[in-house]
C-alpha cells in the first residue's frame, strides 16, 4: 500500500499528515486480518483503496499491491 497526502498548509507539528495516524488507523485494523471479517464490502484491492483514501486526512491518492506487478489505484478527482 502506497498513500499519497498533500496539503497547501502544514499543520501544527509541521506535518501534512501524520504516519502514525496511517499506520493506527489503516495497518492497524488491516495487518494480519480476515478481511473479508472486518470490512463491510468485497475486499478487492480497488475497493479497500478507496477504503483508505476515506480514512486517511489529505489523502488524494491509494496504491494497493495486490501480487507483483498488479496494483490497483484510487484517486480523487
């Protein structure tokens, strides 16, 4: 998983995001799961992108590897 974050302004840590809000929020709940247990749609890898890219701030971009050479993106508009 690559997440991609951007921002106009940092915030009062001098951050865009910050990782540790990434890997909590995102790796936490993921790393080591039955996804098909813990999330409410079809684990694809284009739909748990466009999971992430809902739950981490100033995300604009999600890259999920799914085996070498096939990864799925998802991206804001």
């Amino acid at each position: 998983m690559t997440v991609y974050c951007r921002s106009e302004e940092l915030n009062k840590d001098g951050m865009v995001t910050d990782f540790t809000h990434i890997k909590e929020t995102v790796l936490g709940r993921l790393d080591h799961a039955c996804l098909n247990d813990i999330l409410p749609f079809n684990p694809t890898a284009e739909n748990i992108a466009r999971w992430i890219y809902g739950q981490v701030e100033n995300c604009y971009r999600v890259e999920v590897q799914e085996s070498e050479g096939n990864i799925a993106a998802y991206e804001a508009d």
